[in-house]
C-alpha cells in the first residue's frame, strides 16, 4: 500500500534513481534495483516489504555497480511491480523537480509532510502532481481492426490509435474525436477496456473498444504514417507485452480464434 509521506530521514532502500527517461540499474544476470541511501528522497511505498525511494541522478551520484538504461527497454527485464513503481518515480521525480518554484508568484516551494504536495512558501499555492488522460482504441470493422503506424515516433510497428484528452470532453467524445481526424471514420458501440499508467508522458492511458459505423480510412498525415484494417491471423509488427496496445490487440485475436506471436 502506498502512503503520502514523500521524506525521509536516515534510511535506505530500494533507490530508483531517474535521469530523463533511464533508470540506473545493476546489470546482473537481469536488471535489479540498487539499493541506495534514501535521505531526502522521495518515498514511493514499500514492495515485498522493502522500502522504495526516488531521486533525480543530478541529485546525488549513481548508486554503487549501477548504470542509466532506458525505462523502455527495461519492459520484462523488471518484474511488473518493478516496472509500475519506476513508472511512479519517473513521474514524481519530473513534477518534485517542475516544481520547486511556485507557477502563480514565484516563490520557492517545499515538500508538504502528509501528502505529495509542493507549497509555496510565499503565497501557499500547491502544486500536486498531474495525469494526463489519454484515450486508446481498438476499432474493428467485420473481423478485422485498425491498426497505424505513427508518423511523429516512427517505431516500427504497428499500433491502436490514441490520443489525449480535451478540457471539458467525456473520454467517449474524445474517442470518437481522435478517430475522427485521425483516420477520418465514425464509431459505435463504443466500451470501455481498461486502463493503464503509461510513465513516459505522465499519462493514463484508458482503453476501449469500438465498431466501425461510417467512413473510410483517410490518415491524418502530420500523426498517422499508415493506417489499415488487418484480419488476426495477418497482423503486422505490433507493440511489445505490457502495454495496453498490445492486450487490446491480443483480446481481438482471441476473440477471432487467433493467436499473437511478435
């Protein structure tokens, strides 16, 4: 269970210590996380009974034997609670240090005691830490699903569409908005999937299922590289386990008999 308290004094554990997107880790036969001295860290909650603490890797040096190695590459070389709790670092330690002075005056601010907050010591505005939501989904038009590749991070597969959220819109609206102009269709039966934390945008990714009602596919070019309908047992390169992209397109193929394997 994870609690507010975000100090510490004098102690030491797990240390997940973040420096952009990396982790520093001890290579060994697999990723571990170090453990390290934790004053002044960031508490993050405990896993199997073991303390965890967060710190930025210009606060202090690398902790002994370890080296930065990108947080994506770390998928399935960090167990899954490893993984979600270095997410949570990811993202505390870019809003502890986004923060330290205060957006409406600013004054310099200071970490509150009793929950993850930042008060100016000047005007006493708090600053929490924010998600993002973000939409994804999975469209599916007479056994097959629409699937593109992004124009923006040219990674070489093929994925869900996604997008995120606009103040004052309901995460449907915004699914029928994003699919809208980016591959120029209509959706029904729009129902909700799951949900994931997603680190690298300090976002929450929220997924969903939907029918293909009206249109065909004309790509947003500034976001969509390709887009097309795929049957599941002619899949292209798809997203690696882990993500919600990937168990969206999973739960398609087993749906239609199917069975992913890249």
């Amino acid at each position: 269970m994870f609690t507010p308290s975000v100090t510490t004094v004098e102690t030491s554990g797990l240390l997940f210590v973040i420096a952009g997107q990396t982790l520093c880790v001890i290579r060994e036969p697999r990723p571990t996380i170090p453990i390290g001295d934790a004053h002044d860290a960031l508490y993050l909650g405990d896993l199997d009974g073991r303390p965890c603490f967060a710190r930025l890797l210009g606060e202090g040096p690398p902790p002994r034997g370890s080296e930065p190695m990108p947080l994506r590459q770390l998928f399935g070389a960090l167990t899954d609670e490893e993984f979600g709790i270095a997410g949570r670092a990811l993202g505390l330690t870019a809003w502890d240090h986004d923060h330290r002075h205060c957006g409406r005056c600013g004054g310099v601010t200071t970490r509150a005691a009793a929950e993850r907050l930042r008060a100016c010591s000047a005007c006493g505005h708090g600053a929490y830490p924010r998600l993002s939501p973000a939409v994804i989904v999975l469209v599916e038009r007479e056994g097959t699903c629409l699937l593109a590749r992004n124009a923006r991070t040219r990674m070489p597969f093929f994925s869900t569409l996604a997008g995120f959220v606009e103040v004052g819109e309901t995460l449907e609206d915004c699914v029928r908005r994003e699919i809208r102009e980016e591959a120029g269709i209509e959706l029904a039966d729009i129902r909700y999937f799951g949900s994931q934390p997603w680190p690298f945008t300090s976002s929450l990714m929220i997924g969903f299922t939907a029918r293909w009602a009206a249109g065909e596919i004309v790509a947003e070019p500034s976001e969509i590289e390709d887009a097309a309908w795929f049957a599941p047992d002619a899949l292209p390169v798809v997203p690696p386990k882990l993500s919600i992209a990937r168990e969206l397109i999973d739960d398609f193929v087993r749906r239609h008999g199917g069975a992913t394997s890249r």
